[in-house]
C-alpha cells in the first residue's frame, strides 16, 4: 500500500461561495444579483430552486464555522456577496460590511485562516444591465469593491482570491447560456469579459500590493485537462489543442507571459477587444500564486461544421464518471506538473476539488464511499505531482456543505456535511471524517 505524505505547512482546508450557501440575498440593504434574478426566471435551473434560502449560512454562520474547527481545517475559503456590499454602485451597505466582519472574526476565533475571494461568480444586477465584464467599465466597479475589502477587512483577511474562474463566467454567461445573463454563441461577449476579468484581477494585485500588508493573492483558474478523442487521429489532436488553448492557456499564458495563445488568437481576434495587445504588458501580474480548480477531463473531436471552434465534446462510453464529468485524477497531477514544466513552477493552490453525488432513495446520504475514492484519488495525485517537484501549497475541498450548485440548483451535493435543505439540520458525512482524518496525518495511504 502506498503512503503519500505532504510537506510540513502544507495548507488543508475547505470552500465555499456567497450566493451557494448565504441565502436571504435581499436581507439587510442587500440588492439583486445577477443569480437571484437568473434563478427566478422559469426553466434556468434545473431542480427549479434558488439560493433564496439555501444553507442559511446567513444566520447559521456560526454553527458552519464550528463544524470547519471539528473537520481540523487550516483554512476557510469563502466570497462576498458583491449586492450586499454595493447594492447601488458607489453607495455601501455598512449592515453587509458588518456580516463579513462578524463572519471573519468568527473564522479567526476559530483558529482558522480566512481566504477571501472577491468575486465568484455573483455581480450586482445593477452590474449586470451595464453589461457585466462585458463592460469595461465593470474593472473600475471591481477594483472599487476589492479596495473597499482590503480597507475593511485586510486587517485579519492576509489571503485572497481575486476572481474564481473567469472562463466559466464568460464561456458558460455567453456561449452556452447555462449561467447568467443565459445568452448563447455571444463570443464577442465571451471573449471581452474573459479579458476583462483579467484586467480586474490585474487591478485588484495592484490595488492589494499597495497595502503594503503580508499575504497571498491570486486568481482561481478553472483547470480542464483536455485530451484528443483518438490521439492517433491528427484534426482530433488539434480540435483538442485549441480547446485546450481556449480552456486554460487563454488564462495561463496572460497571467504568466503576458500574451495569448497563437491558435486562439488566428481564430478568433474579430471577437476580442481592440485594446487587448495595449492590455497584455498590464495584465502579466498572476499576484503570489495561482489557484486550480480541478475536477475533470474533457476528450474533444474534430468537427467541421462547428463554427469557429471545429471541436465538439465526446464522452468515452466506459469512462468512469461522476454526475456531471469523467473522473480522471490523473489530470490534476498532471496540470500541477504543467505549471512546473511550462510556466517557471509558479507556486499553486488547488482552490477546488470535489465530488457531486445526487441523492437517491434507498441509499444512506451519509455513506458517499464513492466521494471518498474520487478525493483519495485526486489528493494522491498532488501529492505525487509535489514530490515530482510541483510548487503547490495547499488543497481546498469543494465543498463545506451540500449547497446551491449553481444551474443544478439543490440536488447536485458537493458537500462534506450534508444540509436537510427543509429542516437545515447539518450532519456529517463519512467523507468529513475522513478528510479529518487526511489533515491529522498530513497524508493519506
């Protein structure tokens, strides 16, 4: 049996976002954001739930905090409600500065380090009719929100997340029409606020290194390892190139080289800001680390007759899967080495990582053995890649507690604790105490 052990100071620790788990988005001075209006209108979410109440982390925080302290964590990686802050732009809401504050003291008192992410995801509504990150201007709105966190908050928040995952934003906002504003084949759209995010996240390094105050800032990247649906057929090796282009290196390569992928750029310049070879020397600032959100592979065809991107997707038949995507941790390792490889080992942080299981009657929802497998297999991975020589720090389970999956809405469960979303009552899964478990040993076998 293999030992796989971790470095002393490695960081263990668990995750969450505003809108999946706060509920009562209006409470308090609280304006609308772009998900509480996209989860009420009809036929947007697939359970046909919102986040009006979700875990109730709004008034439960406490208890929440509590059971992160029992699971062991080093760390607590949570968002902002931007509404709650901004509910009008340039106008701040002290009642939602002051949960925040309550919810950081409560984090520290805890022994736990807060790792705050400024933007995951949730945008005022207000935001959302000026066009989103579609708009440029949405970079000066974002940098005035972080500012008004680092001012408020950086004297106990030393760890940041500028931005989750700005090609799900963008790719899923404006290509696929799964998340707000739900529009599709928008690649112009798509493209301007991808670059846009990258210019914020830019804007939020800057505006957090002249605080002056110790710390880590980066961004969380969506990571997909994405592979060719038959390696010896040559258009399926570049269909999968140049969506691994449009995947990842569109984020990788801006952040760490200060440019975008060639293939990406031949294809599709029409689509994407006029301004952006002006903008690539001010975006090269990736900040202290950057963060990975892993979770799967995606196998692409060539296809002709899809416009511009010539790939569509294909599932292998018997491929192990989960719920939503292909297990394949051999992808989390092997995105890590790519970071050593490819990018001068740039020190990381897996931000995300986890499993969604939809429950089923008959079968205990605390027994998820299937979790545990999935999470011992990806924890393995990390530990491999680091002792190949990969720079990561830290590993965040996605998620706390079962929440509003986004376009899955309550069924999708990530979490360890699951929430009776009816009675909020928490229990523990048997994957909670097995990452207790993990963290006490610093390793797993």
């Amino acid at each position: 049996m293999e030992t796989i052990g971790f470095p002393r100071g490695f960081l263990w620790g668990a995750a969450s976002a505003a809108y999946q788990i706060e509920g009562s988005p209006l409470a308090d001075g609280a304006g609308p954001t772009n998900w509480h209006e996209f989860t009420h209108r009809r036929g947007t979410i697939k359970d046909g739930t919102t986040g009006d109440l979700a875990c109730d982390h709004y008034h439960r925080y406490e208890e929440d905090i509590r059971h992160l302290r029992d699971l062991g964590v080093h760390a607590y990686r949570f968002s902002v409600g931007w509404g709650r802050v901004f509910p009008r732009p340039g106008n701040i809401n002290q009642a939602g500065i002051d949960f925040y504050n309550r919810l950081v003291d409560c984090v520290c008192g805890a022994g736990i380090e807060p790792w705050l992410t400024i933007f995951h995801l949730e945008e005022p509504l207000w935001l959302s009719r000026l066009g989103g990150f579609t708009n440029r201007a949405a970079v000066d709105h974002l940098a005035e929100l972080g500012e008004t966190l680092f001012k408020v908050l950086g004297d106990r928040v030393r760890n940041w997340i500028t931005i989750n995952e700005p090609t799900v934003y963008a790719y899923l906002g404006y290509g696929t029409g799964e998340f707000p504003p739900g529009r599709k084949l928008a690649l112009r759209g798509m493209l301007h606020a991808s670059h846009h995010l990258l210019l914020g996240h830019a804007r939020l390094v800057d505006a957090w290194s002249a605080t002056g105050r110790p710390g880590r800032i980066g961004l969380a990247h969506h990571a997909v390892w994405v592979s060719p649906a038959d390696e010896n057929r040559a258009r399926d090796v570049e269909a999968a190139a140049f969506m691994d282009d449009a995947a990842n290196r569109s984020v990788l390569d801006p952040l760490l080289r200060g440019s975008y992928p060639e293939r990406m750029l031949k294809r599709l310049h029409r689509f994407l800001p006029r301004t952006l070879e002006a903008d690539l020397p001010g975006i090269k600032k990736p900040g202290t680390y950057i963060g990975i959100n892993y979770y799967a592979r995606n196998l692409y065809r060539w296809a002709r007759f899809v416009p511009f991107l010539h790939a569509r997707e294909h599932v292998k038949p018997d491929s192990p899967r989960s719920a939503m995507w292909e297990i394949y941790p051999q992808g989390l390792r092997a995105t890590l080495l790519r970071l050593k490889e490819q990018y001068g080992n740039f020190p990381c942080v897996v931000t995300e990582n986890g499993f969604p299981i939809v429950e089923s009657s008959g079968k205990d929802p605390l027994q998820d053995d299937e979790r545990i497998a999935y999470l011992a297999d990806h924890v393995a991975m990390v530990g491999r890649a680091i002792a190949e020589g990969a720079d990561c720090r830290g590993y965040f389970h996605w998620s706390l507690m079962d929440n509003f999956e986004w376009n899955w809405g309550l069924s999708m469960r990530f979490g360890l604790v699951r929430i009776d979303f009816t009675t909020q009552q928490r229990q523990w899964k048997k994957s909670a105490f097995w990452y207790r478990d993990v963290i006490r040993a610093n390793g797993l076998r």
